[in-house]
C-alpha cells in the first residue's frame, strides 16, 4: 500500500529495495514459523454447537462480512503499488492470509449450527452487490491507513476472544488468537515501511498521518447490512470503540513510527 507507480499522485517516488528487503523478511518468517492451515490447524472437533449468545455470533458474522471485501481491497492496493515489486507481492501475500480469516470464520459459523449453508450463500450475494472505494487516494495514504485499521482489527479479534471465551469452544479461541496474530504482523509490516517514508520525507508523511487519522474509519461498514445495530453492539460488547482506539491503537502505533503526536496537526477525529 505504499510505493510507487505513475498511478499514483505521491509527490516522490521512493525506490523499490527497501520494500522487496522488507517483503523478503516478512516472506521468510512466515513461512518457516507462522503459516497455518484452515483445515488442519483448527480443532474443528471442539467446535460448540450453539454455545455462544448471538449477540456475539453476529459479531463475528460482521467480522466475517468485512473480510469479503477482500477483492476491493487488493485490486485497489496493488493498482497504486503495481511499479514497487516488494509491496505489490506483499499485498498478495497479505491478500492470501486474509483469505484464510474469511474461511475461517465461514466455517465456523456454519460447524456451530449459528448459520446455514443458504443464510452465508445469502450474505455472501448481498455483500457482494456492493464495493469498497479506497478512503485515500495516494499509496502513501493508504499504507497509514493500513497500519492503524490492522491494529485496530488485531484488538477487535482480541477482545472477542475474550468475550466468546467464557463458552469454551476451542475451535473458536485457536481461530480467533491464529487471525489476532496474523493482523499484529501485518500492521508490524506496515509500520516498517512507513519508517521507510519517514526518512525520505519526514514533514509530507506526518501531514498525511494527520489527514488519515482525521478521517479514519473502519473498511466496509457502509456496505455491512445493518451496521447501525452492529456497531453498536460492538461497543457495548467491550469489542471495540473510539476510546479504544485513541489509546490502543493510535497512541501504540505514533510511539512505533517514532512519530510524538504532538508534531501532528490534529483535526478533529473521527472513527
């Protein structure tokens, strides 16, 4: 989500190395130590039948109907990073292991007896009526973006572990913990390259860090039927909420960069 292509309206063009150097160390590691597989790696014989409140199943079905706009979210990404190889793979890379969370998920909500084979095929043609737009227009942008939203999501799987864990459905905890883990790397990549634009252009990035964090939000929650009720529920439930991401996510990420808020020209955030 960074770099650096004609397409793209960043006003440098960084070069490619940096970022195949930093995609190579991403690639290694998570082949040797940190890939995992939907069928084998899930304890699918612990699954509950029907032991989580359904407040929370339709939690999860949110997260899942998130992760379906996984298409917009990869051709979009690549179209600004087409011309940089290491963040063009990366977004493949990162493509892929998102598509293991929807899977993931799917079959959980379908093992759990919480959905049914028609209600997800159902879901899945009316989410797909609609499309994700990008919320920023340079790679730049997008890659501030990418590092708070993956944060932000990594907390979410957290704390509905936490919140789903009183049901002791292991299959669910190892799922959710496997995904938590896969956002906090992701989020960790993109903190690495945006360190990348930093030291080419300290000033132009702060000002992009302020412009995203003043209109950030959440991926696809336009799309997501009926998100009033779930957002909502989602607070309530002690997943997520604005305060929780000013002090979990934003603050945590600034101190990662190396970035002190208080050189941001902060306007007035919204989440």
């Amino acid at each position: 989500m960074i770099a650096t292509s004609a397409q793209t309206s960043d006003d440098h063009t960084p070069e490619d190395k940096p970022f195949r150097s930093l995609y190579r160390r991403f690639f290694d590691k998570a082949e040797s130590k940190r890939r995992w597989d939907v069928t084998e790696d899930i304890p699918w014989d612990q699954v509950k039948f029907r032991a989580i409140d359904e407040d929370l199943v339709d939690i999860l079905e949110a997260f899942y109907a998130t992760e379906m706009y996984l298409p917009d979210y990869t051709s979009q990404l690549l179209s600004l990073n087409r011309q940089n190889q290491g963040m063009a793979w990366f977004i493949a890379n990162w493509g892929y292991e998102e598509s293991k969370h929807s899977i993931g998920l799917e079959d959980w909500l379908l093992r759990s007896g919480r959905r049914t084979e028609k209600q997800m095929h159902q879901l899945n043609e009316q989410l797909l009526q609609g499309q994700w737009i990008k919320p920023f227009s340079t790679s730049r942008q997008m890659i501030i973006y990418a590092m708070f939203q993956e944060l932000a999501t990594q907390l979410n799987y957290l704390n509905l572990s936490k919140a789903t864990a009183p049901a002791n459905d292991v299959a669910l905890q190892k799922l959710l913990r496997l995904i938590a883990s896969d956002e906090g790397v992701h989020h960790k990549m993109f903190v690495d390259c945006l360190k990348v634009h930093l030291e080419l252009d300290r000033e132009g990035t702060v000002d992009d860090i302020a412009h995203v964090l003043s209109n950030f939000a959440m991926p696809a929650h336009d799309q997501i039927p009926g998100f009033d009720r779930l957002g909502k529920l989602i607070e309530a439930r002690g997943i997520y909420s604005n305060k929780m991401f000013i002090r979990r996510v934003m603050f945590p990420a600034l101190k990662r960069i190396g970035v002190d808020r208080k050189e941001l020209p902060l306007r007035k955030h919204r989440s």
